[in-house]
C-alpha cells in the first residue's frame, strides 16, 4: 500500500503542477479571441517548438507505440519513418500557412480554406469533419489516461475518478489561459517525457537483456521475422508500410489543432527553423518501442499489447520510478487533450456558429462562447468516455485518413493558385471521405496492399484535378489566391 501511495503521490503532483503552470498565462493578462486562440501570434522558436513537438508525446507514444511494437513488430518501424517525413513537408507549407495566418487573421484551419477557396460553405465543411475526427481522438486521451493512472495505482484509483479529476483540470487552464497555457504545459511535459521516454527506454533493454543489440537478437531467434514486414500481422508489407509513411507523413499537420498552431508562430521563419531540427526530437519515439519488443519477450500473453509499457514498467521499477511513468503518461494525455478541446471549440463557435446563425456576433462573444464550448466539450467527451468507451472506436480508427483528405486542397491553394476550384475541392473531400469510411469501416485497409486511406486519399486529389479542369472556364479559381 506504501508503494501505491508514492506513486499517487508522484502522478498528482505532475498533474497539479502542470495544471498551475498552464492557468498562470491566463492570469497575467486578458487574452482577447485573438491571444486565446492562437497565444497572439506571438510565439518565438522555443514555445513554437514545443507546441509543434507536443504532438510527437501524446499517449499514444506510451500506449500506442509500445503496444504496436508488441503485437505487430516491424511495421511499427513506420513511426520513425513518417515522422522525419512529415517535418520535411512542414519545411515547406508551414511558413505559407502562417503568413497567409498573420495577414489575415486566421484561427483555424478552416477559416484558411474558407478564404483560399472564397467559399463560406467550404470552410464550414472542413470544420465539421475537423470535428468529427478530433472528438474520438479526444476521448482517446481521456480513456488513455485513466488506463494509466489505473494501472499505475494498481487498481486504488479508478479509471472514472482520474478522467473525471484530470480533465476536470485541463478543461480549467484552457478556459482560462487558452493556446498560452497550452504551450506552458507542452514544455514540462515534452521534458519530462523525453526524459522518461531515453532513460526508461535504454534501462529496460540492459537490464533484461544486457544490451540492446541483445534484446533483438533473442526477439529475432525466439521469433524470426517479427521484426520485419508483415511482422506479427498478415497483411502490413511493403506496399502498406509505404503508403501509410506516405499518408501519415501528409496528413500529420493537417489535424485541425495542429494546423492552427502554425498560427501561433510569430514569423514564418519560426517554423521553418523548427521543422528542421524537430526530426531528432522524434526520434526519441524509439524507445517505447524497444520497451513493447522488450515486453513481447519479458511479459508475454497481455490481452492488450497497449498495456506493455505500464505492465512491464511494473514488473520492473519501484513505486518511485512508476510514479514517474505515470505522471508522465497522465500530462502526455491532458497536454494533447487541452489543445484539441481548443481547437474544437473555435471551430464550433468561430467557424460553424459564427459563419452561419451568429455572423453579427463580434470577437468578444466568439470568445465567451469558445470558452464556454471547452466546458460543454470536457462534459460530452467524459461521458462517452466513461459510458461508451467503444462508440467511436471506428471513428478514431478512421482519423488520420480522414484529416488527411484536407492535404490535396490546402497543398494546391498554395502551390497551383489559379488551378484548383471551390467545386474541385468540394467534390474531392467528399469522393475521399467517403471512401475513407466504406473502406475502413467495411475491413477493407489494407486495400489489395495499401493503406485504404492512401487509396482514397489518391482518389480524392484525382477528382479534385479533373472537376477542377472541368469548373476552371477562366482560370482565376482561387480569387484569394494572389495575396
């Protein structure tokens, strides 16, 4: 019972620390729409950088990435990949992005579309499916972290009493401090993961194992094969693991949250600057991956691979040190988790209410009612958390191929300005989506060897080329598109 008591005591005291930091932004001045929603443009290098990173340590890199490596073996090998892939594109985008952000004012990822394509409808479109998409993934963090804190307390916290707690939390520094406090918590967090993520990571290897050379070597005697494609599965080979580093690769920044932070950079040259050293920070997802191989082989037989890291952490370190994992694996949840609930908020009340029944309502109302949302929002997602935990379990497994689809109409706005239109655009988003859910939600990914929503995504840009040609008499399409 001592032990359980030390590691509580470690986790809320991660959690209430992190809490204070983030409503302190919020404290010290009035944040207007504009300092709420995307910190006032304001941001340099350091605070960009970890609002960027912050994406890189959600709880999927405790669950996901160690339960990945545990149940399927090499294709978890695609993490690393797409990551790297993903900044490089950002190296590109990211800076026009911003720049069409601070010149216009933008908050969203739809207002940035709305504009491009000069069309209300389009914008309100891509909100709705930004929202579709970003709620599971928000109860993914809310269930995420009561699996933690469960099963880092051994059973004496349950998992309905530390959503409810935690989130309870997050949903107060956001309300208070908004995209500033999210940025706040984003640095304690990424420091303490990274931290957590090296040491435990090399610790669990050497001391299983010898070394880490010596972990692969018994995996690969003990099972030959896991460690490459398909690995443990029968479907994930080459021709799957290249167009999802593809499609993840593209689709990483057009998470409705993630975009809008580009927003928050106070020169496009921020950005350009972050994009190239943010590959060596993701490179540190390594090592809950080496945890989950260490675990396949230490702790066989776990019902769900997504408990590796936590069971074998367990089994190996005393209270202090699961303490330290927990607290941990509970702000890699709520960090992640207050920036959706941010981004979800401005897209309901600026860009949905705002574009259509309350289009004279001013910045100040918007504000309110944004705030106001991030607490309707905490209160739906803890209840389907808590009493429909598997409700939209397809929709999270459609998420990133369904944000993906954004990629094609955010990419030629910027890069084919006087190509692509309204009605190109329109058609190419419904064509994908649509095809992102029948595929996937029928069982069909991998589609013959490729990732479904790569499949749809290249039908998507293919309808989006050809009714494009077909709508664009006079070739100026985009109206915005010389600014």
């Amino acid at each position: 019972m001592g032990n359980t008591v030390q590691v509580l005591a470690i986790i809320f005291i991660f959690i209430i620390a992190t809490v204070i930091i983030g409503i302190i932004p919020g404290t010290r001045e009035k944040l207007d729409l504009e300092g709420w929603a995307v910190g006032g443009r304001s941001f340099g290098r350091f605070l960009n950088w970890f609002v960027l990173a912050g994406e890189i340590y959600t709880s999927f890199a405790f669950l996901g990435a160690s339960g990945w490596a545990y149940t399927k073996g090499g294709p978890t090998f695609y993490i690393l990949a797409y990551s790297g892939l993903a900044f490089l594109i950002s190296y590109y985008i990211l800076p026009a992005i911003s720049r069409e952000g601070q010149k216009h004012k933008f908050l969203s990822q739809a207002d940035f579309i709305s504009y491009k394509y000069n069309s209300k409808s389009l914008g309100i479109l891509v909100a709705i499916i930004g929202i579709i998409f970003v709620l599971p993934y928000l109860q993914l963090q809310i269930t995420a972290l009561g699996i933690i804190i469960q099963a880092a307390s051994s059973g004496v916290v349950g998992r309905v009493t530390a959503m409810v707690i935690a989130f309870i939390l997050v949903a107060a520094f956001v309300y208070i401090s908004g995209l500033k406090g999210v940025a706040s918590t984003a640095v304690i967090k990424d420091i303490i993961m990274a931290v957590a993520m090296v040491v435990f990571g090399i610790y669990i290897p050497v001391h299983y194992f010898g070394s880490i050379s010596g972990m692969f070597h018994s995996l690969n005697s003990a099972n030959p094969g896991f460690l490459t494609l398909p690995g443990g599965t029968k479907t994930m080979g080459v021709s799957w693991f290249m167009t999802t580093v593809l499609l993840t690769s593209m689709g990483f920044y057009m998470w409705p949250h993630i975009f809008a932070d580009s927003f928050s950079a106070k020169d496009p040259k921020v950005l350009k600057h972050n994009a190239v050293f943010l590959p060596l920070y993701s490179l540190c997802l390594i090592f809950p991956m080496l945890v989950g191989f260490a675990a396949f082989m230490v702790i066989p037989g776990l019902k769900t691979g997504d408990m590796a890291f936590i069971s074998l952490s367990l089994k190996t370190f005393p209270g202090w040190a699961v303490g330290i994992i927990g607290g941990a694996g509970a702000l890699a949840s709520m960090v992640p988790a207050a920036d959706l609930l941010l981004a979800s908020s401005v897209l309901i009340s600026h860009n949905i209410y705002g574009a259509t029944i309350g289009k004279n309502a001013d910045s100040q109302f918007i504000n309110r009612l944004s705030k106001s949302v991030v607490i309707v929002l905490t209160f739906i997602s803890l209840i389907m958390a808590i009493f429909m935990p598997n409700m939209l379990v397809n929709l999270l497994l459609t998420g990133y191929s369904g944000v993906t689809q954004f990629f094609p109409i955010v990419v030629l706005s910027l890069f084919w300005k006087k190509g692509v239109t309204k009605q190109g655009a329109f058609a190419g988003i419904i064509v994908g989506e649509f095809l992102v859910f029948y595929l996937m939600l029928n069982k069909m990914d991998p589609f013959h060897g490729w990732n479904a929503g790569f499949v749809a995504l290249v039908a998507n840009t293919v309808v989006l080329l050809i009714v494009s040609l077909l709508t664009n008499k006079n070739k100026t399409a985009l109206v915005q598109a010389g600014d």
